[in-house]
C-alpha cells in the first residue's frame, strides 16, 4: 500500500502537472463523476472490433492514493502522433447529448479502460467514457499533431503486496455509436473507428514516485 509520503509525492506531481496543463494550454478532462447518465439507458448493445488503429500513443499515471471503494485516480494522456488533426469527444455526460423526444441520434464516444491478464474479467473497473457530437462543438476537441488531452479517470487498481508484478495496459477505443428503439426497447450499436494502446506497465512502476 502506498505511504502518506508516497501518496503526497504523487499527489504534488499531479497538480504540478495539472497546472503546468493549464499554461501551456493543453485541455484537461475531469470524468472521476458523477455523470449525467441517458434518460433512457440502453438495455440492447451490438457492435465490434475493426482491428484499425488510430494515431494516439496512451500513457497512464497514478495520483493521490485508493478511496474507501478501491479507487485511485488514474490519469490518461492521450497524444495525437498522426500527421493530421485528430477529432475527439470529450463529455463524460452522456446525458448531455440526448435529445428529448425518443428519436434516435448519433455520438462519437471514446472509451478509457486499464486491463490486465492477471486480474479477473481482464478489464478494471472504472476508467471513463466520453462522448461529443456536432450539435454540442463543446463536446469535441480537435487534437493537433503532436498535441496530447489529458483525462483524469478512477481504476480500481489492486493494493496488495501480491499484486506489484503485475502487468496493465491501458486502451483508448473510438467508436461511433447510434442510439435508436428497436421494437420498442433502447439499442446501442457501437461502430468502431479505431483503437490505440499504452505499453505495458508493472503496478510498482505505476506507484512508484519520480524523482
């Protein structure tokens, strides 16, 4: 488990971060919550995988220390490595972007997730989805090449002892996604557009402070 000192340490190297965040002018998305979930919820999903990659290199960094609920906040930073401007979403209020009649729409949504072989399920709790659309602009950031976003989420990363060999990857997963009423219930059909991943990580170098 982390000490108070290592907790302090990271926890100053985040806000350090964070401002430095500010003056440069790079975006910062807060989805620890709560959200502003969809008034009526999905209860069907489909979709699935292409295979295609898409130009973000992902890095993840732990800060602060685990809650009463096993969560610690994890910070994804996304880069634009492409050529060319990239389009993401950014809300993390899904809610946001519903319309009010029942008419089906469509969103951009980006999904956030730390796994891991080791752990049960593979995929840790947590982690964020965002979502944009063109009818909401504040919902999209357009990401230069070489620019990076930074997405301030909560994992539920493990705290033993047990568990500091252990291996994580975290992924970032565009989709479109088309919510409409198939015979009279709510579906999600989630194309994807692309997928990108971190490199591996050991959770002692997750936790472990810098210099």
């Amino acid at each position: 488990m982390l000490t108070m000192k290592t907790a302090l340490s990271l926890f100053m190297l985040g806000t350090s971060v964070v401002f430095s965040s500010v003056a440069l002018g790079q975006l910062s998305v807060d989805a620890t919550g709560p959200v502003r979930q969809r008034a009526r919820e999905a209860s069907l999903g489909r979709g699935g995988g292409v295979g295609r990659k898409i130009p973000l290199q992902v890095a993840i960094a732990v800060i602060g220390d685990w809650d009463a609920h096993g969560m610690i906040e994890v910070d994804f930073t996304l880069t634009n490595t492409g050529r060319d401007a990239l389009t993401i979403p950014i809300s993390p209020n899904p809610g946001d972007l519903e319309p009010v009649d029942a008419a089906g729409y469509k969103v951009k949504r980006l999904t956030l997730r730390v796994t891991s072989s080791e752990m049960s399920g593979g995929v840790l709790p947590g982690g964020a989805d965002l979502y944009g659309s063109p009818r909401f602009p504040e919902t999209l950031t357009t990401v230069a090449s070489g620019a990076s976003v930074r997405v301030l989420t909560r994992v539920s990363l493990p705290h033993s002892a047990d568990a500091v060999e252990n291996v994580f990857m975290a992924s970032a997963i565009l989709n479109d996604e088309t919510i409409k009423t198939v015979d009279g219930k709510t579906l999600s059909d989630l194309r994807e557009i692309g997928s990108a991943y971190s490199p591996e990580y050991r959770l002692r170098s997750l936790l472990k402070p810098s210099d």
